[in-house]
C-alpha cells in the first residue's frame, strides 16, 4: 500500500501498526507530531496502548523504562534537548537491557537556540549504550521503525533502539512510500517476548537497579560491551526477513559506486541522497566517486566499513556534529578507528557541515569530493577538519 | 482623551526594537504581559543594566530577547535555576523570570516549588495560557479537565494544577493572579510583585486564541479576554469560592521572611 505523508505522520502510523503497550512522551519540535499524531490514534481507539503524557523528557524515558522492566512493549520520541534531557535514564535503559524504541528527529543542541536539523542529539547519544539506526528517507525511517522492534526485543539482543532521521529535512517532509497492512507488521514483529526476569513476573521477584560497586560494576559492564557483538548478525537477519516481505534490503551500510572509487564520501541521515545525486553527477564528468552511508552507527560495524573502504585513495567523513575541543567530528573519529587495523589505509579527512538546519547543497558536496581530490595531490588532508558551508 | 495622557517611555527604553516584529500570533496575551511588566520597570526608576530577565522554552521563552535589559533565554524548564544563580551571585540585581504554564509547573515543576520555598528574590511571572502553545497545543499541566487539545481530542482526562495554590502551598512569600483582560490592575500587581523582597509569583491567564481558544470554541481572543473578565472574581485566597469563576487578587503578601541572597550575605557578615 502506498501512502504519501509527512515522515512524523508515518512514524505515528508506524506506531499505530506496531501497537505498543506503553507510550509516555513529551513534545518537542521537530518529533511532536509523532506522539501528538499517535495520541489521536490512542482517543481514537486504534490502538490500546497506555498512553502518558508526561511533565519532562526525564519523566518520559523513567516511565518507559519501568514499563519495559515491567515486560511492555515500550516507544517514546523526542529530539534535541529531549534526548539530553533523557540522557541519566539512557544508559540505564542499556544496562537493564530495556528494549525500548525511541524515534529521534535529529536536531541541533543549545546553545544558541536552534530548532533545527544535526546530529548533535543522537551523537551527545552515542555511548549510552542504545543501538542506532539512520534513515536517508521517510521510507527508510518507516522501514527502521518496523525493524527496530524486531531488532530490540530479540531475546540475544534485548538493548534499546534511537531510529533517527533529520529533523525538518525529513521530518516534516512528505513523501509517497510503501507500507504494510498492519497485520503484516504485527505479523513481522510478534508478540513481545516477555523477559523471564521482569517487574511483573511474581513467581519469580526480581530486584532492579541494584548496588554493584567495586566488586562487581566492571563485570556488568564487561558482559554488556559483550553483548553488542550479537546485534550485527541479527539485524542482518531481520533485514533479511524483512526484505522477504517487503522486497526491500537493508544492510548495516550502504555501499553507492564503490567499487571503483577513488574517494569516498562517508554519511548519514538525509545527506547521504544529496551525495549520491553528487556523485551521479561527477561520474558522468569522469570522476570515480563514491558514498558509503552508514545505516547501523551503534554497534558500530567495523569490519563492514573497514571492508567498504579498502579500495578507496581517498575517504572523507561527513560530520553533522562535532566533538568540541576534540581531535575531530564524531562518525570520522569511528571511521578512523575502523581502519586503524587495515595495512592499507586510504587517505581520510573529516568535513563538518549542515549544523542547525544548515543547507548541505550539491555544491558543497562537489566541494568534500575536491578536498578527497586535493589530498591526493598533495598526499594527506590540510588540515585534518575542513568546516564547509560556513561564513569564516 | 490621547493628547492628556503623555504617551510612556517604557516600550522606547525596555524594548529591543529591532527583534520586532515579535513571532507570537495575533492576538496573544503575551504582549500585554510583555508590556505591563516594561511599564513596571519605567515606574519602578529600574535601570536597563541592573534588570535581569530570565526565559526558558515556549511562546513565553521568546519574550527575554524582546526586554531591553541583561537577559537569557535558557533551556526548556530551566529559568528558575538560572535566576537563582544570578540572584545568589548578584543579590543586587532584579531577577524576574518569565515563565509559561508547561515551562514553569510541567518540565521545572520542581524548581518552582524549591524557588518558593528558599524565598528567593526572584519575582516568576507565570502566563498561563493553559496549553503547550510553541509546539502545537498539546495537553499541559494547566489544561482544565476535559478540555480538548492535540493530545487530549476526547477532552483532558486528568484534573488540572491550580498555579496559585501551588505557589501558595509551597511556600511562595508573594501569591498573585491576574490575567490580560484588566491590563491596569495586572501591571499593578506585576509592581508589587517586582518591589517584594523575596519569592514571589504572579500567575497570569493569557490568551492563546491559536490553540486553547480554538480546541474551546474561542478562536476569537476578543473573546477570550471576555471570559476571563466574566469568569473570575476578586478574592483573598486562591481557595475562595464564588460560582464556577476563578479567583484573582493578591492572595499572599508576606515581609516577615528573609530573602536568601540577603540571609546568605547576614550570614557572611557574622
């Protein structure tokens, strides 16, 4: 069934075909109309999710993650300040293995002030111990949101899920895209495999939150940095289940022209369709380009993007955020890590771009792909950190 | 009638002109706030630097960056506290804090009680428009039970939080609400407010024709701003009863509580 909505929209009809227990949600631009949209669904009757709307994002994420320690089926959406706002209850919905799904619509932290689309949210996110999923579309957004589900609650994995698109960009953007009926979805994800161990389960009472100091914290954290090698395989399997159903396939990356790039253009998010349109564009002037997107930032496929790059002279990493005071954008420090171990190693140079809601053009794509270009020449990036788009 | 009342000086010396236009809709009950409170200042022989004006997040957030004065628009909840540093770190300066009904008693909730309670020289001038207006008229700790809004299209389930009895109960040394449609007497309660030494709360009903008033069939602020003239009343106690209206007044005025920015510097002194 095709559909053309705004993405919002679509991520509440995701919802609503999803039918969570359990929604507690506090609005903030550009996700608000993902629970507002959701919430009509729950008057309506569409749904029987438990729907709270709470006082603060703090109280969102607290009551999502005491209702999926209680066994629900749990999903929430913010942005921004919201997702910071979250940040305490994030790492411990990681830890207690949590499944929530938290839709994100990527936007700029204060200060200033600013409404609109980076990734500075979903990476002040990145070492709270939640898988990410990235969405170049509406389609890929809805297509992440079913998955996520999937992803989360299955019993070798159990950690909670960001699936992040741009806000406004994507956002409040409307495209036609491809759904299921809503029995295929609840068909495709099941019924929530309730945890042996939960708050509700009296035959067996369980204490969570507990105390575990030098005795023990280490070893809780051992397990669960283990833990996260078990999500790679599973995500392949659901996207393959998921592509048996809907023709469509996703994998842990996208690979766009690589085979015989000579530079690469590392993205996320909205972007990454700017770039491959770039990249049709310098191919049919010659130019052996390429982009390489990444879908799952958490855990972070290593040996995927080591793979995709090693053909490549030259990488540079698009950045939609940046680690102040530090070596470099966040993606390009992952990126750098991925091929520390690769005997040979690709030219790499990091470009920050599009912070608050700034336009990343075709022009300024060109531009990335002629740095990758000019290091060649020269046989390394000067400098490492190139901003681009920005009045200097 | 114009030529005898001298026109006032305060929106020349309190407003930033050139942020004008301001972005709230037609209609809206901030400017009135907005207004009264500069006027204030004028009356009160303020100077520009020696005011600081603290906002967080919604259509309330906006209105710091309008004030011709030292001034910071914080995050979503946050004023509060930000006032309370400022205040503790320059007791010498006036701290007045504008905050919404979502910023001031949903997300900062807890900061609205503790501020009330440590009796801080911060004057909070909450406008109450009932609804959460910036992000599209969601359901907000003030909308009144089985009120309609986005999130709430069967009615408001939940029964609503009364601000002045809030205030009153957690300890606030000043206790007032006012609203929009008697600009004269708010500003005047705005004053004494700003002239108290020690936590003191205006709450202020506002108009939000865009959202509230549309979801309770009043889109019209004309309306609006009859409804609160017909359906309040003049009272001692926020818990006086008169019908189904809502009291207005000045229902605390206490001088018999240290401020804390003053107790602090006692303290020091011994």
């Amino acid at each position: 069934m095709k559909v053309a909505l705004e993405t919002n929209q679509l991520m509440a009809f995701a919802m609503k075909q999803i039918e969570p227990h359990v929604v507690a949600a506090y609005p903030i631009t550009p996700s608000t109309e993902v629970v507002q949209e959701f919430s009509q669904y729950v008057a309506n009757g569409d749904v029987r999710t438990e729907f709270v709307a709470v006082e603060s994002e703090h109280s969102a994420m607290s009551a999502c993650l005491a209702a999926s320690l209680a066994g629900a089926r749990v999903m929430t959406a913010t942005a921004s300040q919201g997702l910071a706002f979250m940040w305490e209850m994030l790492h411990i919905a990681s830890a207690s293995r949590a499944p929530i799904v938290t839709i994100v619509a990527n936007r700029a932290l204060s200060a200033p002030i600013n409404i609109h689309g980076d990734h500075s949210d979903a990476m002040g996110a990145r070492d709270t111990g939640w898988i990410q999923l990235w969405a170049e579309s509406a389609q890929e957004a809805y297509d992440n949101v079913i998955q996520a589900i999937r992803i989360g609650e299955d019993p070798r994995v159990r950690f909670p899920v960001l699936v992040n698109y741009d806000g406004f960009t994507t956002s409040h953007a409307v495209e036609t895209v491809e759904v299921l009926e809503d029995e295929e979805v609840r068909k495709f994800i099941g019924s929530f495999p309730r945890p042996e161990v939960n708050f509700l389960n009296i035959e067996k009472p369980a204490s969570f939150g507990v105390l575990a100091l030098q005795d023990y914290y280490m070893e809780f954290k051992r397990a669960q940095a283990e833990a996260y090698k078990n999500v790679k395989p599973v995500v392949l399997e659901v996207a393959e289940a998921y592509a048996k159903l809907t023709g469509r396939k996703y994998g842990l990356i996208e690979e766009y022209k690589l085979e015989d790039a000579d530079v690469v253009l590392v993205a996320m998010n909205s972007a990454a369709g700017t770039a491959k349109e770039t990249v049709d564009k310098l191919r049919q002037a010659g130019k052996k380009v390429g982009v390489l997107k990444i879908r799952l930032f958490r855990p972070f496929p290593i040996e995927e993007v080591a793979s995709a790059l090693k053909g490549a002279k030259a990488v540079v990493v698009m950045d939609r955020a940046y680690t102040y005071g530090g070596p470099a954008g966040p993606l390009f420090c992952d990126i750098a890590a991925a091929l520390t171990n690769v005997a040979q190693r690709p030219l790499l140079g990091n470009v920050v771009a599009g912070l608050g809601g700034r336009d990343i053009t075709m022009e300024h794509v060109e531009h990335m792909f002629n740095l990758g270009y000019k290091a060649l020449e020269r046989g390394s990036f000067e400098p490492l950190v190139t901003w681009v788009g920005v009045r200097e | 009638m114009a030529d005898r009342i001298p026109l006032s000086k305060a929106p020349e010396r309190w407003i930033r002109k050139k942020y004008l236009p301001h972005i709230w809709c037609p209609g809206c009950g901030l400017g009135t706030v907005l207004r009264q409170l500069v006027e204030q200042f004028e009356k009160l022989g303020w100077n520009n630097d020696e005011v600081v004006v603290v906002t967080g997040i919604g259509c309330t957030g906006r209105a710091s960056g309008y004030v011709n004065a030292q001034t910071i628009h914080t995050i979503h909840g946050r004023a509060l506290p930000t006032a309370t540093g400022i205040k503790m770190a320059r007791p010498d300066m006036h701290v007045v804090s504008l905050l919404g009904d979502g910023d001031g008693v949903g997300i900062g909730g807890n900061h609205f009680i503790h501020a009330a309670k440590r009796n801080i020289g911060i004057t909070a001038i909450v406008v109450n428009n009932r609804i959460y207006g910036m992000t599209g008229g969601q359901a907000s700790p003030t909308t009144p039970t089985g009120t309609k809004s986005s999130t709430t299209p069967y009615g408001n389930l939940e029964p609503s939080m009364d601000i002045s009895k809030l205030a009153f109960g957690a300890g606030a040394t000043f206790v007032a609400r006012a609203h929009t449609a008697n600009p004269v007497y708010l500003g005047q309660v705005i004053r004494r407010a700003l002239e108290h030494d020690g936590f003191a709360v205006v709450e202020v009903l506002s108009q939000c024709p865009t959202y509230f008033g549309r979801y309770t069939g009043m889109p019209d602020p004309v309306e609006m701003v009859k409804w609160f003239q017909e359906n309040t009343f003049m009272a001692k106690s926020p818990y006086d009863e008169q019908e189904d209206k809502i009291p207005v007044g000045v229902f605390r005025d206490d001088k018999n509580f240290r401020e804390l920015s003053k107790a602090y510097r006692a303290l020091w002194e011994e």
